[in-house]
C-alpha cells in the first residue's frame, strides 16, 4: 500500500495552477520515484467564481482557511504572493505540524528568519526553493553542496520578466508597455509588476540569496536598487554599439568572515563577450563563487508556469527527507554602499540638435582624456543621442560634462568588467552606511 500525503494548496494562478497540473500530469513518475501519493486535499481562493479550466478542482476549492485546516495535511504549499495573510496562514499551520513549501520571494525576504524560526520551533520543515531562479535549484545547491565553502561573491540575473523585457527591447525594439503587457499574459510577472520593473523582485531574492551564502539578514530597504522603467530602446542601442547588453544586475560580495557586504541591483552593462550577455528572454543565470568550488553557474528559467511548478513540487517531493537546520544569521551586518564598486561607467546622454562626429570627438579627448575608453553617436531627427564608457571618472568631472550640453535626458549606469565580478577598489575606500 503506497503512503498517501495530504496536500493543501494556497492559491490557483499562474503557480498554483501549474503545481495541480504538475502533480495531476506527472502521478506515475511521483510515485514511481517516490513511492508515495501525492494528494491535494484542498485548494484556497480568493474569487470563487472565477472558471479554473482545471479537471477536478472545483471539489476541493474553498475561500475558507479554517476548511484547509480542517483536512489536516502533511504540507501546505503558500502560492498567494505578498506577506499578508501568507505570513499567518503558514504560521497557523506549522503549529498543526505542517511542512510548509512556499514560492514567495516577499514574504521569505522580509519575514524568513521569523519563519525558519518558527519551523524550528514547531518541528516542521520550511522550503523555497521556487522564490529565488524559478525551475533552477539555487537555494538547495547552497544549503546542501556549499556548506564548507566560504561563499564570498554571487551575481546574476534574478528576474525573468525583466530580462525578457530588455531582450525584446533590444532585439526588436518593442516598446517597454507592449513586452510588459505580454510578460503579464506569459504568468512571468508578479501581480503588481512594479515589484519587477522597478527591482524590488531581484531585491527579495538577493536578500534571501544573502541570508544563505553569507548568513546575514540585510533588510530589504538596505539594498540600492534600480529598476529599468528609465531605459530607453535609444539607450539599449547605443550600449549595443558600444560592445555591451544592459542587464538588470543583482550581485553581492562579502569582505571576509563576518566583513561588510556590498550589494546592489541596477542596469548594468556586460560585455557582449561574456556568457551573461547571452541570457536572454525570461532565462535567469547565477554565479556563486566559493574558495574551493571555485565558481558556478546556473542558467534556467527564473519565472513561467512550468519552471516554477517545478521547484514548488520537488520541494514538496522532497519535504520530509532530510532536514536541514537553518543555522544563526548576523541581523546587523556592516552594508557599504552599493553602487560605488563600478569605476567603469557608461554615460548616455540625449541632446537638443544635430552634433558633429570631429566636433564631439575633439571635445571628448579634451575633457576625458584617458578616462574615456570608448563612445558612440545616434544622430536622431531633433536630437543626438551620445555614449561613453569612461573609467575612474568623478561625479564633479561627469557634472561638468553634462553642463556643456542642451541635455534631454542622461544617465549614468556601472559597466561589469574584469575576469571576476568587479574592478572595485578596496572596501576601505568605498562609502560606508552602517546598518
Ligand atoms: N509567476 C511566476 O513566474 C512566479 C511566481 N512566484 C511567486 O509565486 C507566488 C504566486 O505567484 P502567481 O501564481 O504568479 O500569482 P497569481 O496572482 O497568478 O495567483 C495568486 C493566487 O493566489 C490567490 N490569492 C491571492 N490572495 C489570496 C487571499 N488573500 N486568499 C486566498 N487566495 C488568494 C488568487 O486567488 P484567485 O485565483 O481567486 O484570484 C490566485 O489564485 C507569488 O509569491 C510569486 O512571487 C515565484 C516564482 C515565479
Ligand atoms: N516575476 C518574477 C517571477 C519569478 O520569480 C520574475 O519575473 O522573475
């Protein structure tokens, strides 16, 4: 006789509609792996009304938690989204010994430490394997094969409606509403997409990412942020032409044991030679960087259905294996300030009126000098759009640049270069905020 494990599901969207296909379609394979039943016993709604498309569904939907409760199941999996009730709802259940599985960036961002507590406290398990990378194992990969690495770098891209944004951008100069528009349609973005485009999603999954690497918690209001409302399809090709894909990068780096931490998340350029440039549409890459692993890197699709069901039913397969204690974490760590690792920028700037390739050059060399690696000219019909890459250049020197110019619109984004992350300059020397 196979062992049954009662399911309840939190939420039908985009994931949850994906983890009852996924545990309907793929049964035989489970249970052959496994050796257990995988039932879900109740799922939880917010519109009863809406039609689920879903064979079977309707007889165990319900609006009601105290109903999912009432069923007593082996896990609950969380895919509501946001803190609230999703913080009370798992807390309710873990007290009635629950496992709990749970896809939510926000809510593991903000609220994990409490949460791994309380999983200690009450003896059940806590996975989130689905809130950072969508279907790519990252989070167990560092809990379970990175335990005796001093894990001092990661980077990547953390967002997949924003990196198929820039890629459609860039590619086929659609214009920023139409992509996200169509991200929304493909279930990549989060049900207030603000949290994508303006960076906060990648901030969620860098802060969990943080937690586990360097066992710090470094609240979310503590990481510099940019999103990528500001980026112009003019932007993306003078970056283009100038050797480098603009992507929204997140990364963070610890100085020593228990040392500051620097991390960010902004557009960044990368050389188009480099294998982060090629990950396009709604991919995400990671790269850990351990002193014995040396480094690693994982490409997959960071959101979607699929991808993301999958990580939600390996951690529910998975629950009840092995069980990892989450050890302390530093909830007060030194954070410097984020954006002032990159000494190599690229300025854009959009000018009122025609401007003349000797002309600019000539006043480029003048004011530059060596600090100017490269630049490139997008003569439009009003306007001209301009781009550098100027390396060790101050604000005041950039300021006074501008101020030679009917500007438009500028910008000033870091450039990733170096065989590593980084050309930073000792931590010593960078602008400090003490959390
Ligand atoms: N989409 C993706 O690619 C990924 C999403 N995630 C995370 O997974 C979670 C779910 O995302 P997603 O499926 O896209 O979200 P959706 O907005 O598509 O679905 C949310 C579901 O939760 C239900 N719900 C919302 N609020 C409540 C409530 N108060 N009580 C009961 N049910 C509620 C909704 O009910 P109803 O159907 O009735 O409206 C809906 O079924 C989020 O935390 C998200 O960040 C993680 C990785 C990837
Ligand atoms: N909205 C998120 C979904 C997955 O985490 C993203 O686009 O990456």
């Amino acid at each position: 006789m196979m062992e049954k494990v009662k399911v309840a599901l939190l939420g039908l969207g985009t994931v949850g509609s994906g983890v009852w296909k996924m545990i309907s379609e793929n049964r035989d394979v489970i249970a052959r792996k496994t050796g257990k039943w995988y039932q879900i016993s109740s799922v939880l709604v917010k519109n009863p009304e809406k039609k689920r498309n879903l064979d079977g569904v309707e007889e165990v939907l319900t609006t009601d938690f105290s109903q999912v409760l009432a069923r007593d199941p082996d896990v609950l999996i969380e895919v509501i989204g946001g803190v609230e009730p999703a913080f009370s709802y798992i807390k309710k259940a873990m007290a009635k010994g629950c496992h709990i599985v749970t896809a939510n960036k926000e809510l593991m961002a903000k609220r994990g430490q409490e949460l791994e507590e309380l999983s200690g406290q009450y003896g059940v398990q806590l996975r989130y394997e689905a809130s950072v990378g969508g279907g790519i194992p990252v989070i167990s990969t560092i809990r379970h094969f990175l335990k005796a690495n001093r894990i001092y770098r990661f980077y990547g891209i953390l967002n997949g409606t924003t990196n198929y944004i820039l890629t459609r951008m860039s590619e086929e100069a659609c214009s920023f509403a139409d992509v996200l528009k169509d991200a929304q349609e493909k279930g990549y973005a989060e049900a207030d997409p603000s949290s994508d485009v303006e960076g906060l999603d990648a901030v969620y999954k860098l802060s969990i990412l943080m937690r586990l690497a360097f066992q710090v918690h470094v609240p979310v209001s503590q990481i510099p942020c940019q999103g990528i409302t500001d980026l112009s399809p003019q932007e993306l090709q003078l970056a283009e032409m100038l050797g480098y894909s603009v992507k929204l990068l997140a990364r963070a780096e610890q100085f020593g044991e228990n040392g500051p931490v620097s991390c960010s998340v902004l557009p960044t350029l990368v050389p188009l030679h480099y294998s982060l440039a090629s990950v396009r549409d709604v991919y995400n890459a990671v790269t850990i960087e351990g002193d014995y692993v040396q480094d690693l890197t994982f490409v997959g699709q960071g959101a979607g259905q699929k991808p993301t069901a999958s990580a939600v039913v390996e951690d529910l397969l998975n629950t009840g294996i092995s069980f990892e204690e989450e050890t302390g974490c530093q909830t007060n760590p030194w954070v410097l300030a984020g954006e002032d690792v990159f000494l190599t920028r690229f300025m854009w700037l959009k000018v009122r009126g025609q401007v003349t390739k000797p002309a600019l050059e000539a006043q480029l060399k003048e004011v530059f000098a060596s600090k100017l690696l490269r630049w490139a000219m997008l003569p439009e019909q009003a306007h001209t759009s301009i781009g550098l890459i100027v390396q060790g250049c101050n604000e005041q020197e950039r300021k006074d640049w501008l101020s030679r110019w009917d500007v438009e619109q500028s910008q000033n984004r870091p450039v990733l270069v170096g065989k590593t992350l980084l050309d930073r300059c000792p931590p010593l020397f960078l602008a400090k905020t003490k959390a």
